[in-house]
C-alpha cells in the first residue's frame, strides 16, 4: 500500500516538475525573443533620431534628480561631479544624505562650497526631520541643491527629495552611480513623442563598473571584473535588462523600474503618497502602485523603458553584502506581491493581473521552494529506490544546457547591440562564468532566497543591511 501510494507520488512529481520546467524554460524562450526584437527596434529608431532637437526642445520636461546618500563618502564627490556634468539643460540635482555616519555631509559641503539655505519650500509628504537644506555660493553648481535628514531610510530620502523639488519629472538614482551624459535626453523621448497619453515613469539599463576606468565622474572603459562574484552579476544584469524588461515593457506590464535608475511623474506619485515606508522594496511597489492608480482611474498610461546602457553602478564585491543584497530583493518581492494581491487575476488589471503578477508570484517567489522541495522529495524517493534516474539526469542537463544558453545568448546580444566589451579576452571570461554559473553561483542565490523568506515570515531581518563599497577605479 505505501509502496502504491509513493509510486503515485513519483509520478505525481516527475510530470509536476517537467511541466513546471517546460513552463519557466519557455516563458524564458519567449520573453528573450521579444526583448531581443524590442531592442534591435530601438536601436534602429536611436541611430535614426537627432537628440539635439530634444535638447532645443520648449517641450522638454523638467527633472529633479534625487539620489539618497548614506555613508557615501567615498564616492560622493565624484558622483556629483558626474551629474552635475549631465547633458540637459532642465535639470536640478538634489542629494539627500540620509542621516550618514560618516564624512557625507561634509565631503558635499567642502568641495561644491555649500552653505545653510532657507530659499527652497517644502511639499506635504511625510517624512523625517530636515536638519538643513544647502545650496552653493558658486554659480557652476547653481543646479545642486544637497538637503542633511535624520536617517529614514532610503523611501523616506527620496520622499524628501519629492517634496523639495518642484518639477514635472524626478529621477530617482542611487549616489553612487554614474549616468551618461545623454541619459536623461534618451530618457524623455519616450515622453515627449506620447502627446496626451501620461508616461507614469521611464526606465533604462544600469550597467556595472567593477574594475572599469572612470575618469571625472565618466565610465571610460569597462571590462569583465576579475572576481567571479562580480562577473556573475555582470550576466544577470545582461538577462535582466536585456532580456527581461523590453519584453514586458512593450505589452505595459513591467512591474519594476530598478532604485539604480528611473524618471517618475512627479504628480503622480505625489497624488499617490509618495514612496511606501513599509518595505525593502519600494521600487517594485511604488510602480505597482502607479499601474493601480493609473488604472482604477482608468487614465491613459504607459510605463516605458529604454533599452539602452544610461547608468553605471558598483556590484557587491563579496558574498556576504550580496548575499543581504538579494535577502532585500526577495523581502521586498513579498511585501510587493502581498500589498497589491487584489491583482491576481483581475481582469481590470489587465496583462498585469493575468501575466505579470502571476509570473512573478511563479518563477519569482515561488521557484527556490520548488528546487528544494522537488530535490528533498527525489533523494526521498531515490532512498526508497524508486527514483527514475534517466529521467532526472536527462532532466538535469536540460535546465543546465538552457540556462547557460540564455546567459550566453545575453552575453552575445550585448555584443551584437552596444559593443561594451572589446577584448576578447573579456567574452571568454563571461562565457566561463555563465557556463559556471548553475553549479557555483545558482545555489547561493536559491539559499539567499530561501534565508529571505524566513527573515520575511519570522520577522528577523526588516532593514535594508549595510552595503559596503569599495569605490570605483579612477584613472589620471
């Protein structure tokens, strides 16, 4: 009898995880393919466009850029200098220091030659204290306004930010990017060729600089890092924002711009609250929350992306500050997920509630608790000596041979559309790591996941963690 019943589960499992691979595999298939067309769309349509006329443009909307800083010093002097160097005339750069521990503040202050002002007015979003709002005596850094607050974490930084600027669009970016110079002229086209209908925000790729020469606040050459912590995520950022995002963009049904980099209708977000306090993943949320409201309202929308590499950031260069980094993805996923459940399966949600939501609640969520569960179950079985081993091990080359040849396919459409990485050298380096990846890299990411889960459901870990960095290569 028990011998029937775990013949029965045997099967049960082997055609549950076949179909479950077939559909993760395929929805990979399909969303690479339609990115790979989105992007060959785009960079047709770039090469063709003349962004000087964005540039003379009387139409071209006015940003704020507020990036939060905490325990940035390192890095901050450098970084404003970047984008204060930025190629858009309509532009304010706001840094918000965040209540840092460090020497922030007082990098800002000596080397942009800032003073205590009371010339700015406040919006009505709630945050935290202001503890000074500073402007520069020399008229080069008229743009830059730098404002200190008590610490609140990075959604109430930028809220602050919100409420001091008076634009038509803000950029939310981390302080220690670094964003081409025609960034924000890429980023507008989108806005400005829509006429009446309201682009919610706008995207773009964020690109990483580990072991890249940078030159006054400039990427001058980048290059495969020489750690494989750091390479790895050089791939996973090529599948996200090559692969990934174009694809959902063009249907409307991206449900996340990345903290990195993005532009947001001010307005909107202000008629909305601004950004949500109550969790680790405000990014995700606050554009679900836009999909909501532009919905229920039933306004003409669009949250768009542009496929192009716009921001450069420093990855984790250990295993312990990425491993908190990704607990923090996989918490805020689950706050988002549960905060905008109404979704699911709606049908006023549209793509959302049938496609995006469910793939994230499938192949996001829920995927580490279908590898562990479905490997503890089959070294079950195998004890019990009923596992099929030709069908696990053909099984198991399968997800290991499609996985590599996405990451690949990555690599070379990377090559194919923008060229980033000239030496050969540097391909072959990525092509190792990918093919690396499932059995160095892939684990870790599962047990991040999995500690994530429990930090979320126990209560044990709410906060964002220190992220250390080692500040990027500068070249004389």
């Amino acid at each position: 009898m028990i011998i029937d019943i775990l013949s029965i589960l045997v099967q049960f499992f082997e055609y549950g995880v076949f179909f479950y691979c077939v559909f993760i595999l395929t929805s990979y298939l399909v969303i690479s393919l339609i990115s790979t067309r989105e992007v060959y769309k785009y960079i047709k349509k770039r090469n063709a466009l003349d962004y000087n006329s964005v540039v003379s443009s009387v139409f071209q909307p006015s940003i704020s850029i507020i990036a939060p800083a905490y325990n940035e010093s390192v890095t901050i002097v450098d970084n404003i200098r970047s984008l204060l160097s930025l190629h858009y005339s309509a532009l304010t750069i706001i840094i918000v220091n965040d209540g840092s521990k460090d020497e922030t503040l007082q990098m800002a202050v000596d080397n942009y030659d800032l003073y205590l002002s009371n010339d700015v007015s406040i919006g009505n979003i709630k945050t935290k204290a202001i503890r000074g709002i500073y402007r520069s005596r020399k008229k080069a850094f008229a743009k830059l306004i730098v404002v200190d607050k008590e610490n609140g974490g990075k959604a109430d930084a930028i809220n602050v930010g919100i409420n001091v600027s008076k634009t038509d669009y803000f950029a939310c970016i981390d302080v220690d990017c670094i964003i081409d110079q025609d960034a924000f002229l890429r980023l507008v086209e989108p806005i400005m060729k829509n006429g009446d209908r309201k682009i919610g925000a706008v995207g773009g790729i964020v690109w990483l600089t580990n072991d890249a020469d940078i030159k006054g606040g400039k990427v001058i050459k980048i290059r495969a890092p020489k750690t494989y912590i750091a390479r790895i995520q050089v791939v996973e950022y090529f599948r996200a924002f090559l692969l990934g995002r174009p694809a959902w963009a063009r249907n409307n049904g991206m449900l996340l711009i990345s903290g990195a980099f993005g532009i947001f209708d001010r307005e909107t977000v202000v008629a909305i609250g601004g950004y949500n306090h109550n969790t680790v993943g405000e990014d995700m949320e606050l554009i679900m929350r836009m999909h909501a409201h532009y919905r229920e309202n039933n306004i003409d929308y669009k949250i768009e992306y542009v496929p192009d590499p716009l921001c450069w950031t420093e990855a984790p260069s250990d295993y312990g500050v990425l491993g908190r980094q990704r607990n923090r993805w996989t918490r805020g996923t689950i706050e988002c997920l549960k905060f905008h459940k109404q979704m699911f399966f709606n049908r006023k949600y549209g793509i959302l509630g049938f496609i995006s939501y469910p793939y994230w609640l499938v192949a996001e969520w829920l995927a580490p608790y279908v590898e562990v569960g479905g490997l503890i179950f089959f070294l079950i079985i195998a004890l019990c000596g009923l596992a099929n081993w030709p069908f696990f091990i053909v099984l198991l080359f399968f997800v290991y041979a499609f996985s590599t040849c996405i990451s690949i396919y990555s690599i070379l459409i990377q090559e194919l559309s923008y060229a980033k990485y000239s030496s050969v050298e540097d391909i072959k380096a990525l092509i190792l790591t990918a093919l690396l990846e499932p059995i160095k890299y892939h684990p870790k990411t599962v047990w991040w996941s999995l500690k994530g889960n429990y930090d979320h459901f126990s209560g044990s870990n709410k906060g964002w963690g220190e992220m250390t960095r080692k500040g990027f290569k500068k070249t004389t």
